[in-house]
C-alpha cells in the first residue's frame, strides 16, 4: 500500500494516474504548502521541502520529483507499461519526462511565485508580472519544442499510454498552455485531450478537474 500525499488539480494527478494505470492500492492524503492542513506536519515529516506529489513507499521511505516517481513505478510495476521495453524508445520517454521537470514544470512555481525568484520583488507587483509574463512565454516556448521532439506514435509514450503522456497532460493544464496548444501546436494538444478521456484514468482527470 503505497501513500500519496496530494492536492486536488495539483502535480500529484500525474502519480494518482499511473498509480491507478497499474492497479496498484494507494492511500491519498490531500494536503500541499499553499493549503496547508494538520496532514502537511506529516508530510514535512517525509519530505522536508513539502512538496507535492509525495509518494511513501511500502518500506517507509518517500520519493518525491514527480518524474522519478514515475520512473520508479514503472519499474515497480512494468505490467503496467508505463515506460516503453524497447530501448531507444524508453530513453526518449525519459528524456520526455525530464524535458517536462526541468523546462516546463519548474517554470510553473516561477510564475505561482515570482518573488521568490528576484531580490526584493515582494510586495512589487509590476516586478512579478514582468517575470510572470517573461516565464509564462518561456515555457509555451518550451511546450511547442516538447511537441516538435516528442510526436504521438499514438501515444506520447509509444505503442500505449503511459507516464509520459500522464505528465504531459497534467503539466500543460497550467499557465495558458492548453490554449496556447491549441493555437500552436494541435497535434499535441488533441493527444492530451485523448488522454484525459482515456477509460483507465479518466477517473482521475475528472475527480480532479471536475469543472472541465
């Protein structure tokens, strides 16, 4: 039994997805920095930084970094073939993965919160909508390479759904970039929405974007 410490409409939905792709049991416990519940102590407790998505394992050990849990289920539970078998397909699903924690995911807490990231920023609004606006262009940029290099063979992560085609579709719900796809780069954004409608994780996408 694993236990995934969570937000609703948060990174976590990836982790729920592929948890729920390989039928593995799970207890989720919603919490996260920005909403902060008696549950977040817990979660410090495993993850000093409090990030989400938390993942405790069965042996009492957490992993956070949204693509390394990713990777680790898919090793966890390769019946579930969240990752290619075939090598070189495997490595561009990786080098997906990474591609979306290091350009398009650590944008997003730039923009949440832009006075973390310029000296005496807080409290200067015309600053932070300046780094806002400049991040938010960065990555759409990041986004339209990401679809260039990463086509649907049908699906993000191959022959079958898998982590990669999760990340991509939680990640681009943020930040204007589904209607930038939309406009830009179609192709990409008409996988992502056949994702969201797959039968295996549908669940998930509507429990947490209910509005949708």
């Amino acid at each position: 039994m694993y236990t995934l410490y969570g937000k609703q409409g948060a990174g976590s939905a990836a982790v729920e997805a592929a948890l729920t792709l390989a039928h593995a049991p799970f207890h989720f416990i919603e919490t996260a920095s920005w909403a902060q519940n008696d549950a977040y102590s817990d979660l410090l407790a495993v993850n000093p930084l409090g990030q989400i998505p938390t993942l405790v394992l069965d042996d009492g050990s957490a992993m956070s970094e949204s693509a390394a849990i990713l990777m680790h289920l898919a090793d966890a539970h390769p019946d579930a073939k969240l990752l290619p078998a075939k090598a070189s397909a495997r490595a561009q699903a990786l080098r997906g993965l990474v591609f979306i924690a290091a350009n398009c995911y650590a944008a997003i807490s730039i923009i949440d919160f832009p006075e973390r990231w310029c000296e005496n920023a807080e409290g200067d609004e015309a600053v932070q909508e300046r780094i806002r606006n400049g991040t938010r262009a960065r990555l759409h940029r990041h986004w339209n390479m990401f679809a260039d290099v990463f086509p649907a063979r049908p699906w993000l992560s191959g022959e079958q759904i898998g982590a990669l085609d999760l990340l991509a579709t939680v990640v681009s719900k943020w930040s204007g970039t589904r209607p930038h796809l939309e406009r830009e780069r179609p192709a990409l954004y008409e996988t992502l929405l056949r994702v969201e409608a797959h039968p295996g994780v549908a669940p998930v996408f509507a429990r947490n974007w209910p509005q949708e």
